[in-house]
C-alpha cells in the first residue's frame, strides 16, 4: 500500500483500477455445536494485472487463513470456529476485501443447527421421528437412544423428558427401558399379547405329543415375554418369546404334558405370559381317563364305590352310624361293585362278611364258594385277597380252633414277609389272640403299621378306638399320634377326655404344635371352652404366629380374659399394620403398664389410640406424654412408616423441637411411602431435577420408603433385570410427614442442610430464582456436592446477577475467583465476562473472550471491558483483542473517549469501517491524526472514495502531515478531476496553490485541473490565482493542451486570443488510445466529398482535442473513432454550427470576416461593403507593417 504514494508522485495514475471477481458472492454454513467449519473462495482480477490486497474478518471466530494476497486467481482460505456456540446461533459478519482493484465485503452466514440425528429414515428432528424410526427399524431405535447426542438432543428439543431418559437409560441397552419411555412420553401403548383361547381342555395319550397356543401380538417394538406355568405336568418348549419367535404377529408356544404327573380325573393349571407391561394367562384342564391309564372302562366308578365302602365302615366302627345302616349301605355299594367287576372275588367275599354278621350262614357259605372259585382265577397277586377269604373261613369254622390256629399262624407268617401290607394286618388284628388280649401290643402293632407308611383310615380308626377307650395312650405327640389325632378332628370324633390329654401335652415345649393346632382348633368349633381357647393361643404363641387367623384367635382370648403368657404382645404383632381398627380397651391398658412391643408395634398402638381418643379420652390425655416422648425418640433414631407419621400429624408439638430432632426431621420430612403388588419390582429409583446422582430404595414387602425433595421428580420401579417402569407419584406414593410450616422452620434454623435448602429454594417451582431471602439457601446449594452441574450453573448466574443489582461486586469477584470456567456453557462464559468486568478483573474476562469471542457478550460489557483492558496497559500499543473487543462494542454503537481513541489510532479496516469511527472522533474532537493518514493512504491505493474525503484531507492539512501523502492525494484529485470530471472541492486547489507558492513544482495534471477548475469557477479567480493561471496557462499554451473552457481566459490573458477564431472539440478515452476525428465542414463541401481526418491531440490521460476555424453559417460534422491494437472503432458523432457559438469580437479580422457573413444573411449589404473595406485596410496593415518571415 505505501508504494502507492510514489507511483502516484511519478505520474502513474490508473485510469481504471478493474473489479475483483469473487466464487462465492456470499458464504453460507451450516454446523453443530462445537464444529469448525473449512472452506475458502477464489479471488479473480482484470486480466494482465497484478491483483495484491488484504483479507480480514469482522468476526474473530471467522480465521482468515490467507491475510494477504498477490497476483490472480488467488485462494482465500478461512476457518470458522465453532466452539462455544449453541444451537439455533446465527452469525453474521462480512469478509473485507482491500485491494488495488477496490474494496469489498462478502458476507458470511453461519447457522449452528440444532441437535438432530441422522438415521435410515433420515434425520430425527423430534421425539416423533424417533417413534417413526422405533416402528420401522427398533434395533436401530434402541442404539440411538443409548447413543451419546441423544441426551443433548433432548435437552435442546424435549427439555421435560430429561429426568426420565437419565432414570431409563443408566443401563445399556436395555430394550425394555426403551419401550417405557415411548410408553410414557405417549408416542406408543404397550404391545398386548391375546391366547386363541381362554381354557384349552385336552385329553392326553401319548407323553411325546406336542401341544400348541398361538398367540397373537398387538402392536410393534420391544417383545420379550416371559412364559411360565404352574402345573407341574406341563413342559413348556420355551420360557422366552421374543422378536424372532413371531411371524408378522403371530406366534405358536408349543407345550408337552407329563403323563405321569397326573391324576385321575381333571388337572388344572396356568401358563402365563408376562413382561414388565402385560400380562396373560391361559388355564389348561388335562383331563386323564381310566382308559388313558390302561385301565378298565369302570375302574374309576370301582374306586369311588371303595371310597364309599370305607367311609362306611370307618364311620360304623366309630359308632357314628348303626349297624342296619352299614349293613344297608354296604349291600348297595357291594351289589354295584359286583356289577361292575363280576370276576373279581371282593364284592362276593365282602358281601358273605355281613351276611354272616346277620347269621345268613348258608347263603354266606355258599358266596364264599362261589367267590373261592373266582379268588383261583384271579390275576390278582395281592396274599390279602386269598387271606381274606381265609378269614372268613375260620369266621364259619369258628368253633375249629386248630383250623383257626393253623390260618392265623400262615397269615402271621405271610404278614411277616410282606409287613407293610395294611390289609393282612388288619386281618391280624381280628385274628391274632395277642392283639386283642393286650393293648399295648395291639397300640405297637398299629404303630408298626404307621412306620410302614399306612395311612389307610381302616387301620387309623382301629387306633383311635383305643385312643377313645383310654387317651393316656397318648403320652406323646408323635406322628403316629398326630395322624390319629388329625383322623379323628377331621370325622368330629375327638372326645372330651382326648382334649382334656392334649391339654396337658400343651404345656410340653416339644410337641409339634403346627399339627396340634389343627386339632384343637377343630376341638373348639366342636366344644368351645377357655381351656381349649388358651392352649390354642400357646401353640400359636409358640409358633410365633402373626397372621389374621392368629390374630383372631388372640382376641378370643383377650376377651375371654384369659392369661397366656404374651398373649397380648402376640395379639398387636398380629395386627394389620396398613390400617387402623378399634382395639380391646384391656390391649391399651396392658400396654399403658407393661409394653416391651417392638417401635413399628408401638407406633401402631397409639395410633389406633389417637384414633380412639374421644372414646378412651381419660386415657389418651395419661398416656399423651408417653406418646410424645416415645414419637420424638422415633424421629432421633431416624425411624419412619405411616403410624409415626399419623402420630407427628396429630401429637407434635414445635417445642418437641430439639437439635437432636432438627437433624433426624430434616430427612423425615421428606419422606414418601410407595406400594407394589408386583414381585418383580425390587427397588425404587428417584431422580431429581436439581441433583446429581439417582437415588435407589429397596423393596421390603411390597413398599419402600423414599425421600422427594420438590415436585420435579421422576420415579422408577426398578425389576433385577435393570427394567425401569415410570410411575406417578401422585398416584402411587404418598407422603407420610406434610407439615409446611415446620419445614420453612427447619430450613431457617439449618441454612446448611442441604435438602432442607433444595426444597424451600424450588418450593412450587422448578427454576432458579434468587431474592434476599434465599440468598444465603442458594449459596449453600452453589457450594453441595449433591446439585447437579447445570444447576449450580444457573444459581451462579443469578447470584452474579443479583449481586450486580445490588453493587455487590466483592461477593461477585470472590464468587468467580473460586469457579471452574472449564466446563462452563458460552453464554455462562459470556455472563461471567459482564461480571468480571464488573468487578474490574479485567485480565479475566479477557481470557474468557479469547475462548468465546464477542459473541454473546452484551455490547455495553465490551466498551467497559476494551476500556479497562487500554487503561490497564503500561505502554498504550497495539493489542489484537483490545482492538477486536473495541470493534465489537463500536458496531453497536458503544464505546467510551478511550476506546474510541484506541481505534482511531490502531484500527484498519475498509475505508467505509474506519469513517465511520473518524466521524465519531469528530463528535468527540479527538485525535484524528493517525486515522486520516490510514484514510487517505486507502482511499489512494483502493480507488474507493468516501463523501467526507476533502473533510478528512482537510483534517489531516491540520496535522503533523506528511508531504508525500498530501502531495499524492492532492495530484489524485485532480487526476480524478480532470480526466474523469469527478467533482472537487475547492481546498483541493487553494492546498494546490499553497504548495505552488511555497516553490513546490507540481505534475502537469494538476496544472490543468487548476486551469479548468477557474474556467469553471471564473468568479473565485484572485490575483494570487491570476498569477499562476498566467504561468499554467503559457506553458499549456505552448504545448497545445487548451480545452474549450479556456475560451474563459481570452479576454483575461492577451495570449490566449489566438484561439479566439478556434472551436475546439473535446473527446475522451482511456489512456493510451489514438483518437481520430474525421470531418466534414457543410457549406465548403462539394457533392462526394469525403470526410478528412486528423488525430485529436492527447492533452492528458486520454482527454484529446481538435480545434477547427468556423464562419457564420458553416456546420461542422464530425465522428470519433478510436484506434487500439490495430483496431478501429467509431465511438462519437455529432455536429457543430457557428450559429450555435457565442458572438466574437468584430475587431481581428476573423470577426470582420464573420460580421460580413452575418451582415450579408441579413441581406445588409452596406454593412457588407463597409466591413469588406475596413477588412482591406487591416489585412493591407498586417501585412506591410508586420513580418512573418
């Protein structure tokens, strides 16, 4: 750029500077936040120039690679930096060009786009493109949402389903996690699956069939459905269904049936199909035929007809019927059993028993044959059948006691090789004298049985009947006896003398009182007394028993008044603890003496009191510090459930308030009690808004306890597989301590507990807000490990904030003084930077805009901050970031005196740019000095020229100038004057005539400027002008360089009436090129004539003349062509009369000469003999009296 100055000094001016070609009219880009972005354009020139110029950005995040440039077609790179832009941010700024050729701006637009990702079909925009994408590709769907740009997605676009991707996503690809939360941001219902069938009834042959269901998917996305039965007889082929398993939407689960767990008849059972959303079940009823066991048709009737027959014979021998109804009831079953199985002997054999019992001897003798027979034939194996029959014998051979003998003994014998055989030993127990001599030898034989797994109830009937006949046989409980004892409750066949033995046996710590419960609780419904009713209790005391049926019991004997040992410790440990009821006032009044109960038990106590309390009024107010005392010992221990909670509702007291209290409170009032009936859910997992980390509770029988600090809060069951369902705590939990005024107590007296601070801080609302009396509430929050990072973001800016309103700016500098600006958002770095400056910290808020830039940076911020950053300076110089931040602040019409000073000394930017900051130092009458210098020196090597040029020349005229510059400026005026009649004010020639005065020699083009600027301006014409229009005008004169605005000067200068008779035609053209007029003078012409030619003469810079002699009347017509490169082009034509020109003086002889003619139109041809005579004399004159030679 400095070369300018003397090419111009030399005489080089350029006629035509050319225009720059750009590849790119404007740059448009598009990117992510935190991207960089590379690109360039291609910068062309006029063809054989030598292009040279500068490239700067307005903004800093836009790079210029390539500063500078030189000669043609060059590359202009450039980098934008992304970093610390946000989404939706558009910047907008302009590339300055400043080149001989000109100066340009190109504009450059970069949008940051907003968080969206691509996938197969296209970008995901929203969370309704992420559905579209789950239905149409799921696999896909489910690695997108565990993908890193899905949270920040979210948080641009989905702001409200933050807390719920953060609970659902915590472990990795869990498909189930994904199906929720589509469920829940309702963009999808749950798949549902549907059984063909609701019963599916099936007769089963063979092991190895395979049964079906088909079932039938609702719906797309997530499928895993667990199956399970609970039919033991079932063998399911899969216990997992998943996405493979169905075809479109259907699928068959295939299952087998285990024959051999079977029983006769129907067997029922469930398979189910469930996920962490549905659940399904279908009953299957296998029904297994007597056909299907490979028995006979009627072998099922035959066992129920034996069922009968024992009944009846169990209830004959325990006299609960007569003999005739036996007898009668017998023959009928015996008589169908016959029917159904003709062959076989034990119909007939039984039937001849009770014949003989009525004595019918002969028809029993000759069944007896008859059944012999087909005892012979029967493939039977079973000893009993044949001694059976034996035994009848010996009952028709009775008085043969040898043949008696002789059966027992073989029986005895056969009995001792098949001991286990019940039925030979009920035999023996008819046929064997011992057996029936002695008691205790029948009592072991019935026992032995026992040992040998008999259950059968015609052996337990025979021991009972000993039982009945002297219960000290039941010196202990053992299984035998317990099995005797269940036989008999259950037939009603206890007697007071077995109950009154049990009794007794109660008392003794080893017996099995599961078993013995039964019995006596059969006992009483069959005799109620104390007695039974307190054994009853002990056994259940001692089986620790604490259900609803036990419970039950307990009050039976509270209110019989009975004392059992704990009876009513065991009565409260009973209770329902989810609900309160109305208790027995002798509970309360034992417990207001004596009460050793566990807490929860405690708690549940008095709250049924407190319930009571009208009704027991006398006791409640004895008992009231008891229970007070007893609630704030609970609060200590940090203790809570829905009783403590329902005594702090209506026992506390604000001076039950200690310090101890204070502490445990602080948790408990945040506590919430929350019920599932699902097995699955194993934990609760809470997520606030505000806090770090996820909070996880254990399920304990069906409820967990769990802490919600505020409202904006998502919760979880969690299943053992890291399935994650979201519920609703407004439905599902409830809160056990509400007590809003004893909170905002709490939170004043502990400024430092940090969830006692959460809760008042974003009580009814989920933002920051900071007011004078939660400053110090969120100063505790800013400084807890517990708040998540963006919230403590937010709380900073607002205390920042706050303490700028309220001319904290100590508070604020040790507040940033102390934070991590690392991580820290751009517009929190752009706020930061407000309050460092603020605060006077300068050099950090400095290091904070190298990092951000100006962008989001209030403008007023930037002028204080420029300011303080130059006041800071030891030396004042040039510092890149000053000058940008100055900049910054200035496009927005910010700034103070110092900074404006700074960019008048220091900025360089187009010349447009850097006016307009020389037309604000004028405003404020600063040093202009250095800022007209860059001006002016731009403006010569760009060709670009502002209106306030002569405004800031003459500014600089008033300066320490430099002589080069001025004297270069002052010769581009009038280059620009002369040669392309662009206007000029007049300080340009009065500087002109200063330099002239004071000896300075100046370029030939400004002497012609100044000639034709005073033929323009003849009135501004002064002796001092007078006398170098003189001087220009001679030498002008000589050379041939006169215009037709000299014909001013032909009265003021003698030596200029040569051109008096002269009309002179002016052409220009671009330098360097060979004008030729070609004429033709009208009333000279003769018919044919051609038009004559000469070559105009080049005054200066392409401003050609040719001067003609023109009469009255005459027409001069002309055309220009050019001549360049050996080529001619016709560029003007026109035509000049005399008539048309101003009338000249008649006194030289070509005004006489042209008076003649006039005089001779006018038809006054005396003037023309008159004029012609006068012409005579003066030609006779100029020619005798004056040599040429």
């Amino acid at each position: 750029m400095k070369g300018i100055v003397e090419r111009i000094l030399d005489g080089k001016f350029e006629y035509e500077t050319g225009k720059l070609e750009f590849s790119k009219s404007k740059v448009e880009i598009s990117l992510y936040p935190g991207e960089s972005y590379e690109g360039s354009f291609v910068v062309k020139g006029p063809e054989g120039k030598l292009i040279q110029g500068e490239v700067r950005s307005s903004n800093a995040k836009m790079e210029c690679v390539t500063e500078n440039f030189s000669g043609n077609g060059n590359e202009i790179g450039f980098i934008f930096h992304g970093d610390g832009l946000v989404e939706g941010d558009v910047v907008k700024g302009y590339f300055y060009i400043v080149s001989n050729c000109g100066e340009y701006a190109i504009p450059f637009v970069v949008m940051v786009s907003f968080a969206t990702i691509e996938s197969s079909i296209g970008t995901v925009k929203n969370l309704f493109h992420f559905a579209n994408l789950a239905k149409s590709n799921w696999k896909e769907a489910v690695e997108l949402f565990y993908s890193k740009p899905f949270l920040p997605f979210l948080e641009k676009n989905e702001q409200e389903y933050v807390e719920l991707y953060r609970g659902l996503s915590k472990y990795d690809m869990q498909e189930a996690n994904v199906e929720e939360f589509l469920i829940a941001i309702h963009k999808k219902d749950a798949n549902t699956y549907i059984i063909d069938e609701d019963v599916v009834e099936i007769e089963p042959r063979n092991p190895d069939d395979r049964y079906e269901l088909l079932v039938t998917r609702n719906g797309w996305g997530y499928t895993r459905v667990q199956v399970e039965t609970d039919g033991s007889f079932i063998k399911l082929e899969k216990t997992v269904l998943t996405e493979e398993d169905f075809l479109g939407n259907r699928c068959n689960l295939y299952y087998y049936i285990d024959l051999s767990k079977l029983h006769y008849g129907k067997n029922h059972a469930k398979i189910r199909l469930y996920n962490a959303f549905v659940s399904t079940e279908v009953e299957i009823v296998a029904s297994l035929s007597v056909v299907t066991a490979n028995h006979s048709e009627n072998s099922y009737q035959w066992h129920c007809l034996t069922a009968e027959l024992t009944k009846a014979y169990v209830a004959f021998r325990a006299k609960q019927i007569k003999k005739d109804e036996f007898k009668k009831a017998g023959i009928e079953i015996l008589e169908s059993m016959g029917r159904l199985r003709p062959d076989y002997p034990i119909p007939q054999l039984m039937a001849s028993q009770l014949l003989l019992t009525e004595e019918r001897n002969n028809e029993a003798v000759w069944n007896i044959d008859h059944a012999r027979s087909k005892l012979m034939q029967s493939k039977d194996s079973d000893p009993a059948l044949w001694y059976y029959y034996m035994y009848l014998t010996t009952l028709i051979r009775s008085e043969e006691s040898n043949y008696v003998r002789s059966v027992t003994e073989e029986i005895r014998a056969t009995y001792n090789r098949y001991p286990q055989n019940w039925r030979l030993a009920w035999i023996l127990l008819f046929m064997e004298e011992e057996l029936n001599r002695s008691a205790s030898a029948r009592w072991l034989f019935l026992k032995e049985q026992f040992d040998h797994a008999c259950r059968s109830p015609i052996i337990l009937v025979e021991a009972w009947l000993m039982v009945r006949a002297d219960a000290s046989l039941l010196m202990e409980l053992g299984d035998f006896e317990m099995q005797i004892l269940q036989f008999a409750s259950r037939r009603g066949l206890l007697t007071s003398e077995i109950v009154a033995q049990l009794h007794y046996l109660t008392s003794r710590r080893e017996v099995p009182s599961a078993r013995l419960l039964q019995v006596l609780q059969k006992a009483y419904e069959i005799q109620p007394d104390e007695t039974t009713l307190s054994s009853i209790c002990t056994l259940l005391i001692r089986e620790k028993r604490k259900d609803a049926e036990a419970a039950a019991w307990y009050e039976c004997a509270i209110q019989a008044e009975l004392r059992v040992p704990k009876l009513y410790e065991y009565y409260i440990y009973s209770q329902d603890l989810s609900s309160l009821r109305e208790l027995p006032y002798m509970v309360y009044m034992y417990f207001s003496y004596h009460n050793t109960l566990e807490p929860k038990y405690t708690a549940y106590l008095y709250a049924n009191l407190v319930a009571e309390a009208e009704k027991y009024q006398e006791l409640f107010e004895q008992l009231l510090p008891t229970m007070q005392r007893f609630l704030v010992d609970m609060i200590k221990k940090g203790k809570t459930g829905w009783t403590l909670a329902y005594l702090f509702s209506a026992l506390w007291d604000d001076n039950m308030l200690d310090a101890e209290c204070e502490a445990a409170l602080s948790r408990l009032l945040f506590t919430w009690e929350v019920h599932t009936d699902n097995p699955r859910h194993k934990n609760v997992v809470v997520i606030h808004k505000h806090l770090e980390k996820e909070q996880v509770y254990g399920i304990y029988e069906g409820k967990a306890l769990i802490e919600i600090y505020h409202p904006d809060v998502c919760l979880f069951w969690e299943e053992e597989e890291g399935n994650r369902i979201a519920f609703d705590k407004e439905e599902e939990a409830y809160q056990l301590y509400a007590a809003p005024e004893l909170l905002k107590r709490m939170s004043d007296l502990d400024k430092e507990n940090v969830h006692l601070q959460l809760a008042e801080c974003f009580k009814g609302h989920a933002v920051v807000n900071i007011q004078k009396d939660n400053l110090d509430r969120f100063r505790t929050l800013l400084a807890a490990e517990e708040i998540d990072t963006e919230t403590k973001r937010e709380i900073v800016m607002q205390l920042l904030d706050y303490y700028g309103q309220h001319g904290m700016e100590a508070d604020a500098a040790n507040l940033l003084s102390g934070l991590d600006l690392e991580n820290v958002g751009v517009q929190q770095k752009a706020d930061f930077v407000k309050y460092l400056v603020q605060s006077g910290e300068f050099q950090s808020a400095k290091r904070l805009y190298q990092q951000i830039g100006t962008w989001h940076i209030e403008p007023l911020t930037l002028a204080k901050l420029s300011v303080g950053l130059i006041e800071e300076m030891p030396v004042r110089g040039l510092d890149q970031d000053v000058l940008r931040i100055a900049e910054a602040a200035f496009e927005e019409n910010q700034f103070e005196e110092v900074s404006l000073q700074y960019l008048l000394d220091y900025y360089e930017c187009t010349t447009k740019k850097m006016r307009d900051v020389w037309k604000r130092g004028v405003d404020y009458h600063l040093d202009l000095s250095s800022m007209d210098e860059r001006i002016l020196m731009q403006m010569l090597y760009t060709g670009y020229f502002v209106g306030e040029k002569m405004a800031i020349f003459t500014s600089y005229l008033r300066g320490d100038r430099n002589p080069a510059i001025e004297e270069a400026f002052l010769a581009q005026c009038c280059y620009d004057y002369f040669v392309k009649d662009k206007l000029t004010e007049k300080v340009v020639f009065e500087d002109l005539q200063r330099l002239i005065e004071a000896g300075q020699d100046v370029q030939r083009v400004c002497k012609l400027a100044f000639a034709k600027y005073y033929a323009e301006h003849a009135s501004e014409i002064t002796e001092p002008v007078k006398k170098l229009l003189w001087d220009f005008l001679r030498e002008l004169r000589e050379s041939g360089s006169v215009l037709p605005c000299f014909h001013t000067y032909l009265n003021m200068f003698p030596f200029m009436s040569d051109y008096q008779d002269k009309t002179i035609i002016e052409y220009k053209t671009s330098p360097g090129t060979k004008a030729v007029i070609h004429y033709l003078i009208e009333n000279h012409a003769v018919n044919g004539e051609e038009y004559q030619t000469k070559e105009m003469v080049d005054v200066f810079g392409g401003v050609c003349v040719a001067s003609f002699v023109l009469f009255f009347g005459e027409k001069l017509m002309y055309y220009v062509t050019e001549e360049k490169d050996g080529k001619s082009e016709l560029t003007e034509s026109g035509n000049i009369s005399r008539s048309e020109m101003r009338s000249e003086s008649s006194k030289t002889r070509f005004g006489m000469l042209n008076d003649m003619m006039i005089a001779e139109a006018l038809q006054d041809y005396d003037t023309v003999h008159q004029l012609l005579e006068e012409y005579t004399k003066l030609d006779y004159m100029v020619e005798h009296l004056f040599d040429f030679t």
